[in-house]
C-alpha cells in the first residue's frame, strides 16, 4: 500500500515539475513582464512571430498608444481573463482584464500553431469594458 501512495505522490509531483507548454506560457510570461516593464512585454511577444515583426510601424504605434492610455491609469494592479475562445486545436483567442486604478483596459491576444509551436497572431487593446458590460444588461439580452 506504501508503494501505490509512494508512486501516485511521485506522480503528483512530477506534473508540477514540467514547464508549461504553449500559450498559456507566452502569456503568463507576459503579462509577468509587463508588470515591471509593459515595453518590454510587448517585445517579447511580438517577437514570437516574425510577420508582425515587420510591421515595425504598427508595433510603434500599439506601443504609443498603450503607453499613452497606462499613463493615465495610475498603479497595475494586476490581471483576470474574461473569455477563452478556441477554433480547433490551432487557433486560440484569449481576452484579459488588465486592472489599474483608475480604470480596466482589455487585452484581446490571439495565437496560432501553424506547424508545432504557438506564435501571437494579433494583439489588440481597449478601454470599452464597461460599455459592454452596460450594454449586455440591457432586455434585449435577456434570455426568454
């Protein structure tokens, strides 16, 4: 009996011992940057697929633009995701709730495995959360 609850604690152990795998790393190590330093975060990810690198004046102008809105935020304070939405086992959209004092802003990443490793297909931010929270209380989505 020792031996079984000795294996299955080993067992235990050993799932925690793995670095996670795809996505779910590019963002936890996201937004672990973007903590200290938003820059650099964007960087990172970005530099995960060589296509958007090219486009050096959008990330230019992502940049500007975040960091002229966490400007007027006041202190991070942390992150939630809102939603999880999957297109087979290739195509995955995840959207965050990027806490400042003032106010939330919304990340919206999206990432695509074209062959065997997870890139950042698209990044997008925006301050409108609460004019979709209000909206979706309105009747008119009011299950019947």
């Amino acid at each position: 009996m020792k031996k079984y609850f000795l294996l299955l604690f080993i067992a235990l152990l050993s799932t925690n011992c793995y670095p996670q795998m795809g996505y779910e790393k590019m963002v936890t190590d996201f937004f672990k940057t973007y903590s200290t330093n938003p820059e650099q975060a964007l960087d990172d990810i970005f530099k995960t697929n060589e296509w958007l690198m090219k486009n050096e004046d959008g990330i230019a102008s992502v940049k500007s633009k975040l960091n002229l809105n966490i400007g007027l935020m006041g202190e991070y304070c942390g992150y939630e995701k809102i939603v999880k939405r999957q297109l087979g086992e290739s195509m995955v959209l995840e959207s965050y709730l990027v806490k400042y004092e003032r106010q939330p802003l919304r990340f919206t990443l999206k990432f695509y495995k074209p062959k065997d490793k997870w890139i950042l297909y698209n990044f997008q931010f925006d301050e409108d959360v609460d004019e979709e929270l209000h909206e979706s209380a309105k009747i008119y989505f009011i299950e019947p």
